[in-house]
C-alpha cells in the first residue's frame, strides 16, 4: 500500500511541475488571470493617466481584427490622439518590459517589414514609444499584440 502511495505522489508531482506556468514562454503565454479582473486594472490605469477619450481602447482585445477596428475608429474621430498611445500601452503593460512575449507571438517578424520597430510598444516605458511614422501602421494595426502580451504578464490581482 505504501509503494502504491508513494507512485502516485511521484506521478502526481511530476503532473504538476510539468504543467507551465501561465504568463512564460512554456505556456505560450497564456493569461494567468481573467480578463474582467485584467480589463479592470487597465481601465483603472487609463483613468488615471489617459485622456477620456482613449478610454475605449483600455481593455484587453485579443482579436487582431476587433483590436484593429476600434484602434482606427478612436484615432480617426480624434477622441485620442496618437501621442496618448503610449499612455494607453503603459497601462496595458502595467509597466512591464514584454518585448519577449509579444516576439514570441511574431511581432518582431521580418515578414512586417519594419525590423524591431514594433517590439518598443511592448516595453513602452523602458524603450519608449517616442514619435510616430508611417512605418508604425504597421504596429498599429497588430496592436492586438502589445495588449494580449500585457494582459499575459499579470500574475495576480
């Protein structure tokens, strides 16, 4: 009895050290926390740093193509101006540096045509947004990215 014991805390242990932690490559950075509680910390953050008129784009939108839409929508209407970008990508980050997440989900892909340049959404508070060119539609329109991989780095609420 106490072999069959021992084997099953053995495979029991070893289940849970081979399941990878939420938020690491090993997961492919699968979010560790719900999105209604990541989405609140966001627009918290949004609240206290952006204009109110880029508080639409304050939640954690996975869909490359709904990402794409609103981000669009809010700068053509001019509700928010591109320089409250990197506000808005601060508070999605929450200050973390995620340029290793959002390569891993392609972002720094030579198939975009635009090097590394998108990887500085992902870390905008160390590396820095700073101005804006041409050259970033194409980080805009993956701004999916930046924001999955923001919501992926929080580890607790």
């Amino acid at each position: 009895m106490e072999l069959i014991v021992i084997l099953l805390l053995t495979i029991g242990i070893t289940f849970s050290s081979a399941k990878p932690d939420c938020g690491t490559i090993e997961s492919d950075y699968a979010p560790c926390i719900e999105k209604e509680k990541a989405d609140r910390l966001f627009q918290n953050c949004c609240k206290m740093y952006a204009p109110e008129g880029c508080l639409p784009l304050c939640e954690y939108i996975a869909d490359e193509f709904t990402s794409r839409s609103l981000i669009i929508e809010i700068l053509k209407s001019k509700k928010c101006s591109l320089k409250h970008l990197s506000t808005v990508l601060f508070c999605a980050s929450q200050n973390q540096d995620n340029r290793k997440c959002c390569e891993h989900l392609k972002l720094g892909d030579p198939t975009l045509g635009v090097g590394k340049r998108c990887l500085r959404f992902c870390d905008p508070s160390g590396e820095g947004i700073g101005a804006l060119s041409k050259s970033d539609l194409t980080c805009i329109y993956n701004f999916n990215i930046p924001l999955y991989c923001g919501m992926a780095s929080i580890k607790e609420y």
